[in-house]
C-alpha cells in the first residue's frame, strides 16, 4: 500500500505514515514495490506481527552496542 492510502484508514498524516514505512523497512519489516511507491509486509514482518519475534530480535549489531 502506498502511505497516503495507510493515512486515509489511521489519526495520522501521510508525511508521518511515510516517515514509519521507511524506518519499518530500515529494520527489513517492510520492502518498496519495485513498481509503484507503495510498501508490502515481509515475511519478518509478518513474524513479528504473529508475536514470534522479540523488539529485541530486531537490533541489528550497531543497535545492540548503542543500548548496552
């Protein structure tokens, strides 16, 4: 889906709903259609949604030496 069409169903803007697509797919939750501006959730995305992940699951190496 493409952010506006998120900010349309949720209290926030299209900017902020953007802002969290992209950090969401920073921590590889989300990826960008190839295609379109749009988003798609990933298969870790879907695992951590289903509660088989842990916040902390998804600290990559230089998260983790910042929260130590």
């Amino acid at each position: 889906m493409k952010p506006a069409t998120l900010a349309l169903n949720l209290p926030y803007t299209r900017n902020h709903v953007a802002g969290r697509c992209r950090e969401l797919a920073a921590h590889d939750l989300l990826e960008r259609h190839e295609e379109t501006a749009g988003y798609r959730v990933t298969d870790l995305g879907r695992d951590f949604l289903a509660d088989k992940l842990e916040p902390a699951d998804l600290l990559d190496d230089a998260d983790a030496e910042t929260d130590a």
